[in-house]
C-alpha cells in the first residue's frame, strides 16, 4: 500500500527484493505455525471495513482511516512470511467495494487481478451492491439479474472460492427491487437467492439497507428472513441492538 501516513493509497502488493530472513525474522519463523498466525491477525486485522475504490484509469484505492503506523510492514520481511501474513490480511478484513454504479464490477475485477489469485482465494469478508434485477422482455412478470450483477456474482464464485460472509448494500440505486408487486419482489429475491447459494463457500448472507421510506416492506423482510439472511440498517452493527 501507499507512503505511511496516509489514509488513502493505492492497493498494491509488498514485492521482496530477498528472499533470506534476518536474524530476527528466523526466530519468530521458529515459533509453532499456530502463533505465528494469532501474531498476524493481530498485527493485521483492522476493526473497520476496508473501503476499496478506483478512478477511472487509475489504480485501486483503499481508504483505512484506523490502520496503524506500519500496519503491513510484517509483509515486507521475508517471502515465506508475507505468503503466511497475506493469507491473515485477506482472510481476516472485511473489505468494501464503495462504487454504487453499475461499474463495481469492473471495481472488483481490478481488485482481484491486483492481489492475484492465492490471496482472492483467502478473502472471507466482502460487501458488495445489492445485485439489480431486471424484467425480461416479451415475458412479463419474469425478472433476470442485471449483466453487471450476474458478472459480480460469478467473479465471486470463480475467484473468491472461501468467501464465507457476503454482505450487500441497499442503497437509492438499486432499491427498486423492494417497491414492486409481492410476487415480483418473491420472484425477484428468489432468483438472487439462489445466485448466492451458487457460491459454495457462502456461511452468511447480510442485506445492510441504507434507504428507508418503508423499505424494506413487513412483506420483504418475511421473505429475505425466510431465506435466511441477516437484515441490518445502516450502519449498525449486529450488536447494536
């Protein structure tokens, strides 16, 4: 990542110009595999989502305001310990893509290129939009899922292969879902449903909401909780109450 100090850089990956360790580096490589990894999520866990965004033309960009001084400076130290303490960075973070428009898509694919595909492969934490529906022309009453979503969704199941919590993002772009006929809105969320269960490694699924106006509808949240997703407002947390 970028210059120490700053709260937005670029999301790059630590490259190592030797492979031999230091001294001190061999001792901490002698402790039990176990506590070397309890160290690496301590050091490199963060208590906020990680916000990913990118201009175009541009590179990633991750906004972390509480990360500490030095935060990834234990990925530099050797190769065998930036493989180890990669795997705790993305497998520990929750990261969030911030880009409310239909090109996220493009968003997360530059992401993952970047970090490459051992490190996709650890991510377990990911917030996207809330995947768009669409009516199917010449079959009124059908709904198929948007090309930018339906691309997002197999970007997660081919890459993202122990991806165990999937939080989604209710916002006032991609709402309308929620004001539709209940049959429309049944059909709607049961498609994106089992979308989401097409990614095998899926445990928990969140619909965090930001618009409100009655959305969601009693109707809707009957449907969603029967799906078995977890419904949060805003930014509320599970624990909030």
């Amino acid at each position: 990542m970028g210059s120490e100090g700053k709260r937005t850089s670029s999301w790059t990956t630590p490259s190592l110009s030797s492979e031999s360790a230091s001294p001190t580096a061999v001792n901490f490589l002698a402790l039990p595999i176990g506590i070397r990894k309890k160290i690496y999520k301590r050091v490199l866990l963060v208590s906020h989502p990680l916000y990913l965004s990118q201009e175009p033309g541009s590179r990633v960009e991750t906004f972390a305001p509480e990360k500490p001084n030095r935060w990834l400076a234990i990925l530099y130290t050797n190769r065998q310990i930036y493989h180890e303490a990669s795997a705790a960075l993305y497998g520990t973070n929750h990261f969030q893509l911030v880009d409310t428009t239909e090109q996220q898509v493009h968003l997360l694919r530059s992401f993952l290129d970047c970090i490459g595909a051992a490190n996709a492969d650890s991510l377990s934490h990911l917030s996207i939009n809330f995947p768009v529906t669409e009516s199917i022309h010449g079959q009124p009453g059908r709904v198929e899922l948007r090309e930018d979503s339906l691309q997002t969704l197999q970007l997660l199941r081919d890459s993202c292969t122990n991806l165990s919590t999937l939080e989604t993002l209710v916002h006032s772009k991609n709402s309308d879902v929620f004001k539709t006929t209940d049959d429309s809105l049944q059909e709607a969320l049961s498609l994106i449903d089992a979308r989401f269960k097409g990614i095998p490694s899926l445990r928990k699924i969140v619909v965090r909401f930001f618009v409100y106006d009655g959305v969601p509808s009693a109707t809707a949240k009957d449907i969603m909780q029967g799906l078995g997703w977890v419904l949060l407002s805003g930014d509320r947390d599970e624990h909030s109450g």
